[in-house]
C-alpha cells in the first residue's frame, strides 16, 4: 500500500466513513490515477476537469457514478493533500426522477404467499412488517428482539445511529415460529455458516424468483 492511499484510507476513518464507501473511493481514485498513468499527487485541477469530461462524453456514467467520482477527488484533494482547489462538478445531465413503486396491501400478501423458503420470508417479512433496511434485518442478533418490550433494537442502523422500531404481535408470531425451526443463536439469519448473516445479494435473487412465481407485474426489489 502507497504512502499516499494509506493517508486516505485514515482520512476517510477519521470522517467515519463505513468501509464499503471507504472501497468505493479508493477505486474510484484508482481509476482516476490510471486514467493518466501517473499518482495523483502529479495532477492538478485542469487534469480533474479533464477527467470529468471523459467521463461524461467518453464513458457516459450515471449521475450517481460521476458524482462518487467527484467526491471521491474532492477527498483527496482538499483533505489528504490540503489543496485548496474548487473540485466542482461540470454540469451534468440528471436522470428523471420516477416515483418509486409501491404494492398494495393484497400484492404484498401476493408477494410473500410466494416464497416457500421460512428463512427468506421471515427476513423480507420483518423489513416489511418494522420498515426496515434488508441489511439492517439480516444484521439483526437474536437478542435484538425484546418481546417483553414489544421492539427490535438496532445497533448503528441508519446514518450510524442506534435505535428501537416496534414489534408487531402478528410479526413476533412469526419470528417464534421461524426460531422454533432454525434455532439461530447469533445472528437472527445465519448463512452457510453460523457466524456470518446471509448476503444481500442471495435476497436479490429470492426476490426475483419470488416475483416471477407470485405473478406480479409490478418491479420488486428489497431496499438494500
């Protein structure tokens, strides 16, 4: 590892960046670096407009990707190097915003009547039943369900902050049932093994599946 990648990577923990925008970031400023086959550190603020335009009529990325990449510079720029250059985006053509699809209390029940599978119904079930991220289910502990209470407790969930949401009785039946046929002692839904949580990603494809088997036209996919 560079001197200079190391520096980032520290500053990027110092601004508590979780570790999946940390590897975002560092790729993107790999890419920049060997776009021009020199370190950063070389560059200056007429090879990062440069490199904006490449990615808008070369590459043609999303809103999303160019944006990443701009901030991702910006980081390294005015926090790790200390240059006090204006890092702004050129202006870009934004996607339409769409109003996000949303099922009916009977397509839902149509969806979830679709998945065989106790374990996957139980996770899909409890982002829909507490409104919650699929990561933030499937980075639930056993013993974040307090039925005394009547709430799951998140540990660090949205924006880094732990809170509680409420457990519906019609959703603490559920979990009962899927604990009596699972019996998980850590993680509330293990993978292949106990230690580890199941990936999104295997969410993804059950939800796909269970879309095409329910007969929904509509697009459903978990919010990650």
């Amino acid at each position: 590892m560079t001197p200079l990648r190391q520096r980032y990577l520290e500053d990027m923990q110092v601004r508590n960046l979780s570790p999946k925008p940390q590897r975002l970031y560092v790729e993107c400023v790999s890419l920049y670096a060997r776009h021009f086959r020199k370190s950063p550190e070389r560059l200056g603020p007429e090879d990062i407009r440069a490199y904006q335009l490449y990615l808008v009529h070369d590459k043609q990325v999303s809103w999303s990707r160019f944006n990443q990449r701009v901030c991702a510079l910006r980081l390294l720029y005015r926090g790790t190097l200390g240059q006090d250059w204006a890092i702004t985006p050129i202006p870009f053509p934004r996607k339409a915003t769409t109003l996000p699809v949303v099922l009916s209390p009977s397509e839902v029940a149509q969806f979830l009547g679709a998945l065989t599978n106790l374990k996957y119904r139980t996770v899909l079930m409890t982002a829909y039943a507490a409104g919650l991220r699929v990561s933030e289910v499937l980075h639930l502990r056993v013993s974040d369900l307090d039925s005394q209470r009547m709430v799951i407790r998140m540990r660090q969930g949205k924006d880094h902050q732990d809170r509680s949401v409420m457990l519906s009785p019609k959703l603490l039946t559920l979990l009962r049932e899927y604990w009596k046929a699972v019996r998980p002692t850590d993680w509330l839904v293990p993978g292949r093994t106990p230690d580890r949580p199941i990936g999104a990603h295997t969410l993804q494809d059950v939800c796909l599946r269970a879309r095409r088997d329910s007969g929904l036209g509509k697009k459903v996919t978990p919010h990650p």
